[in-house]
C-alpha cells in the first residue's frame, strides 16, 4: 500500500459560521423563499458535517492537469449534472457561461453602499463574512451603518438576501489550488465534494435506502448514505479510496434521470471550459462517461493548462465570444441506464500509464481517440480487428473490389457487439 501523503497542512471549513446561520434565521419567510430561489439546496449545507479526512484524502488523488481524481483502474470527476442534483442549480447553456465585467464600485452601488476608500475591498475581488453581517445580516443594520449606504432602507431590505448569497458564495474555492500548493484552504466546496464522493463509493446492493419523493439531494443525503460504513480518519480514507476498483463504486447516481442530456465537449476542444467565481476553469467528462451510464472508451485528450486563468480584479472573462461560440455547438451525450462499465483499450491505457502520452489529433471529431485505440488493441492487447469505423469507410471501396472479382474473402463487416 502506497504511504498515505502528508497533507494536514490543508484546511477547509469544519462547520457553518455562526453568523451566517443567524442571518439566515431573521430572515423572515418571504426572504428566505427568494433566497432559495436563487441558490437552490445550497442553503441545506448548514445541516451537513464536514469530514475533513475524506476531503485531505481525495486533494491527493487529484490530477488537475487532467481534471480527475485518479484511482487504481479508474477516475472520477465531479459533474455538473451532479452537482446539480445536489444543488437544484441550472447550468442553463450559454445563459450562464459569461460574467459580465462587474466592478467594485457597480457592486458597491448596487448593495446600495457608497463608493469610499474604506470600502474599497470590492475592488480586491475579495469581502469578509463579517463585513457583509454586519452591514445587512442584522435587523438594526440600516440604522448602525447608516452613514455607508446610498439607498433608501425599502432598497437594503431589497439587498439583503443578495448580500447573503455573497457571504454564502464566497466559500467556494477550487480543487487544484490546494493540490498545486498555491493555498492551503479549501473553502466551503468540499461539503459539496464530500457528498459527492460519499454517494459514489456507497455501493448499493438494492434501492431501499433511497428517497424517492426528496427533490433536495442535499437534505436527504444522510438518509440515502446512512447504512454507509465510513472510514475514520485521513489515513483509512486514503487506504481506503486508494484501493477501490472500478467494480467496487456506484458509478452513476441512482437518481439522476436517465432522460437527461450530459455535457461531454465542445465543437473545438476535447474539453468544456467553465467560468467560474475566480477564472476560468477546464472540465473534462469525455474522461467519466460511466459517471453518465455510457461505456467509458479511450477519450480525446488536449492540453487544459491554457483554459486555467485567473479573473483580474474587474471580472474580465477572456476570450469571451471565443467561450460563447463554443457554447452554441457543445456536444451532448444521453445520460444511460445503469453500469455500462469501459472498453478493453481504455483498460489497457488506463493501467499503461498512455493517458501520459502526447494529446489527440486536433480537429477529431467524436468522443473516443480512434487512433489510440487501434494502436493499444494491436499492440498492447495483440487482437487486429476492423472497428466498425473502418468498415463503414472501407465498405464502397471493398463492394467495388468483390464487384471486380477481386474483394478479400475473408473481409466482413464486424459484429454490432464490438
């Protein structure tokens, strides 16, 4: 077994601010209903317990050069079609791919606080929880701070749940900065991290223990993983998930709809660029196809490094019509029914080490890198077959000879089980 890493050094939220949950409490019905409305189930993470071990194990796991946690015969990837389901949160295609630029003073201006030095944070891209209490989680808040707003008290009464959709946002951090060692605080994702990889690696041998009629994920996530024998402490986690195999997880999560249309690539890249709360950020699913019920083939690859950039202090989105082009045309796959499991090649690439090789071809068009895939069939795994792929190329060429007279015997289209 594999020395389990040091990694304590990582910290990360260990429960909800106490101020953040009062604020939630004076707000009255209305409020909160509006509040819901905008951040979905997220509001229901006040009630989950951090496991910090789970977390400081899988930051180990992580490759972010491929934007996968890595295992023994497998990788995994937080999808947005599950973070969906956690949060009841829309990826709603290119309606919410681009920031607008927001600057700190339009930011300032629309909370209804004045443009002075002292507020000047906003422009550092960065605003503390306290700040943001004390100025609108409080009922007596208008009047303490009156002399800082702008605006009419009808208009922060208005502001309040934004501002506390703010607080509860800035929590949110991503993966690869802690495993890069550019920060040692992983924000307020990894109690979304750790439900998602808890519902993975609770194998279920029937579905009684899941909660049809809960639309909130998120709420009813104890009473879907309560027969879960959870490992204790860093190192049994890492023994732990470091010694799964493919066989031994849920792949595709029991609730997620078999109807819905998955996000896999777009037209130019073999990858979807995301933006996120800081930059833009590389997602990769043609890597987890099993996670949406497809059998998992060897997957078109393309160096990610160059879609990691980080937002300057006025929210400029890069490349921002390159971003929206591409989302007119991202390719989508059917989310499948059950355990589709992976391809001969790609369990020989996988174990190889050949996802460390030289990327795809540019301009490929599909899911699955056809070249690498012949090569490891031929030589990895010595069984030279014709893929239907080349049939279907091949097919005019070869009617024409056997019309001649001269066609290969023993040419025949291969079998749809291949």
């Amino acid at each position: 077994m594999e020395q389990v890493p040091q990694i304590s050094e990582v910290r990360m939220v260990s429960s909800t601010p106490s101020k953040l949950r009062v604020w939630w409490e004076n707000f009255d019905l209305g409020s909160q209903m509006a509040i819901r409305r905008k951040l979905g189930c997220l509001i229901s993470l006040f009630d989950i317990t951090p496991d910090q071990h789970l977390v400081r194990a899988l930051i180990h796991l992580w490759d972010p050069d491929r934007v996968v946690f890595k295992f023994k015969d497998f990788e995994l990837t937080p999808t947005l079609e599950e973070i969906n389901y956690f949060t009841n949160l829309i990826y709603q295609d290119r309606g919410q791919i681009i920031r607008h630029g927001q600057s700190g003073k339009k930011f300032l201006r629309y909370l209804g606080l004045k443009n002075t030095k002292k507020l000047r944070c906003f422009e550092n891209n960065w605003v503390s929880l306290e700040y943001l209490y004390e100025r609108y989680g409080r009922r007596d808040s208008y009047k303490s701070f009156r002399k800082e707003f702008s605006c009419t008290h009808d208009h922060w009464q208005a502001r309040r749940p934004i501002a506390f959709a703010v607080a509860l946002l800035e929590m949110l951090r991503a993966l690869g900065k802690c495993k890069r060692g550019k920060t040692n605080f992983f924000k307020g994702c990894n109690l979304i991290l750790q439900m998602w990889a808890i519902e993975h690696f609770y194998q279920r041998s029937n579905m009684t223990d899941i909660c049809f009629s809960e639309s909130n994920k998120t709420a009813s996530f104890y009473d879907r993983t309560k027969h879960f024998l959870s490992p204790v402490g860093t190192k049994d986690w890492y023994e732990f998930l470091a010694s799964r195999i493919s066989d031994q997880i849920q792949w595709k999560y029991p609730l997620l709809p078999n109807a819905k249309k998955a996000y896999v690539r777009c037209r130019r890249l073999y990858y979807i660029e995301l933006i996120g709360l800081k930059g833009l950020q590389p997602y990769a699913p043609l890597r987890v196809l099993r996670q949406f019920g497809q059998k998992q083939i060897i997957p078109l690859q393309a160096n990610m490094r160059v879609s990691e950039i980080q937002f300057g202090p006025n929210f400029i989105v890069p490349r921002a019509r390159q971003i929206l082009h591409e989302w007119n045309s991202v390719d989508k796959i059917d989310v499948g029914d059950g355990q589709a499991g992976n391809t001969p090649e790609y369990g020989a690439w996988l174990r190889e080490g050949h996802d460390n090789s030289d990327h795809s071809p540019e301009g490929e068009s599909g899911f699955e890198d056809v070249g690498t895939t012949i090569w490891i069939r031929t030589c990895q795994l010595k069984n030279t077959v014709i893929t239907p792929e080349m049939w279907s190329q091949m097919q005019d060429i070869v009617q024409y000879l056997e019309n001649a007279g001269a066609g290969p015997s023993s040419v025949r289209a291969p079998s749809s089980s291949m």
